[in-house]
C-alpha cells in the first residue's frame, strides 16, 4: 500500500526512547519531570472529557467540552515551555467563560447542599474523573511553582477554575441525563 506520490508521515520518532522529552525550547528532560507530567496529565484529563463529550445527548455540553479540550492543548503548550512569557498561553477570557459557564449550569440545576458521591449516572461519573484528574494536573502544577518554575497565576486559576466547572457539570448531568 506505499506509492511514491503519498508522503509518509510516520507517529514514532525515537527520540524518547530513552525516557526523555522535548519541551518546546527543545530541551530535553526526563519524562518523570514535572513539566511532562503536568502537561501529561491535562492530556489524561482531555481523554476522559472525550468520554463525557461522546456520552452527552446534550449539544451545548459538546460545545463546552470542545472548547475545554482546546484550552487544555493551550495550557499544556504553556507548561511545556519554560519561558516566563511563554509563546502559548491559557487567557484570563478562559478562566471568564469557566465562571459564566459554572452560573449559568447551576441557575438550571442548583448544586446539593450535601456531600456528593459520584455514581447517581455512568456519564456524571465519568465526568467526575475528569475533574479527578484536573486536580492532580493542578497538584502538578502547584508542585512545579514549589520547585521554583515560573508557572503563571492564570494557569494555576483556570485549572482550579475548571475542576469547579466539572463538578457542576457532573451535577448538572446527573439532574439532566438521569435514566440513560
């Protein structure tokens, strides 16, 4: 199935091989860094949220969820570069939309006033995964600061921000898509 007219773009480069990374500098650090491992986890979190974007019957939560994806791609550019002013980096306008998103879920489903358990739904579950794993993507990025990296105020409020968003999403999905 080869042909010289078809270019050949290949996934692997082998330059990781040996337990290192590039950040976007070029540098190269080890993959247990905490640059990797916060900008790996942002990726582990997406992947979850593709799950909560394929389970929804509601088309506004597939917006939203997109447009999170994209802003986790921003922000793990953003912890993959060592600069203080780095070339990608998550806006205040983000953290903004999180805010208005989170009023907007909550004056149509208000949140309990009780511990929550996950699990009143399959896809309110996974969305609390998701939020799971955005806190140790924060984690990460707090840990990061500590050891002295520049890690910008933005980043750290929007990650926070979005685990907010997340559990009011999962209530809003368990109020809404109760029953499928």
């Amino acid at each position: 199935m080869t042909s010289d007219s078809v270019h050949k773009v290949f996934v692997f480069s082998k330059k990781g091989d040996g337990g290192t990374t590039s950040l976007l500098s070029g540098e190269r650090v080890s993959k247990a860094n905490l640059r990797p491992e916060a900008y790996g986890t942002l990726d582990e979190a997406s992947s979850m949220m593709g799950i909560v974007k394929a389970l929804t019957r509601h088309d506004t939560v597939k917006r939203m969820v997109d447009t999170i994806q994209a802003d986790l791609v921003m922000l793990g550019a953003e912890l993959a570069s060592t600069h203080r002013d780095p070339p990608y980096k998550i806006s205040k306008e983000a953290i903004e939309r999180l805010e208005e998103w989170i009023q907007e879920l909550q004056l149509e489903v208000p949140l309990p006033r009780e511990f929550v358990y996950p699990g009143a739904t399959f896809i309110g579950a996974v969305t609390d995964v998701s939020r799971t794993i955005v806190r140790r993507a924060e984690r990460r990025m707090a840990a990061l600061r500590d050891e002295g990296e520049h890690v910008r105020s933005e980043a750290l409020s929007y990650i926070n921000r979005l685990a907010d968003f997340l559990f009011t999403l999962a209530r809003y999905l368990d109020a809404t898509e109760k029953g499928d």
